[in-house]
C-alpha cells in the first residue's frame, strides 16, 4: 500500500508520531513530537508575540458577538485576499 511521506517529518531527527483526529466533514492529522520542545518554545513565542491577533465579531440576530477564538489573516505581498491585508510572517524560516 502506498505510504505519503510528511513534511514534518526528520524536523526534530526522528519521525513524527501522527494521530488522525475525528471530525466530521475534515481532516485533521496531529502530528506529536513534530519538533522538540525547546524548538516548539521558540516557534510557539514568535508566532504568540509577532502575530497581529484581532477579536472579530459577528452580527447574529441585530447583535454584534465577539468570536470565540482570535484571528490573524495573512497573505504574500502584492497580493489581494478577500480576509487578508497582512504579509505572510516567516517565523525564524521554518514555517511559511
């Protein structure tokens, strides 16, 4: 049977371990251990600290609710996105 290789594989020297999460109508593959922990600090603190978090808010029912989970919409440079005004932030040149 064929096998897909991960991208995230060999980022920490080792595979990573991939759980497939149940959802309906997606799919979502965690893969544990993708880096290691002292990587994933500095990932989770670049992107925590550098990233434009804004609470958005809905109109449901002529009421104005905020959103249950920030957002930051991203996209490269020159380019028009419907949500994104933002240029895509190059976390330490690892992600993209």
């Amino acid at each position: 049977m064929y096998s897909q290789l991960s991208l995230l594989d060999g980022l920490n020297g080792e595979q990573t371990q991939e759980q497939i999460l149940p959802m309906p109508d997606a799919e979502v593959i965690l893969h544990r251990n993708a880096f290691k922990s002292k990587k994933s600090d500095e990932l989770y603190f670049d992107l925590y600290s550098t990233i434009n978090w804004k609470q958005e808010f809905a109109v449901l029912f002529n009421r104005s609710i905020a959103l249950p989970r920030l957002t930051a919409w991203y996209g490269n440079p020159g380019k028009v996105y419907t949500y994104s005004i933002s240029a895509w932030n190059r976390s330490r040149g690892i992600l993209y």
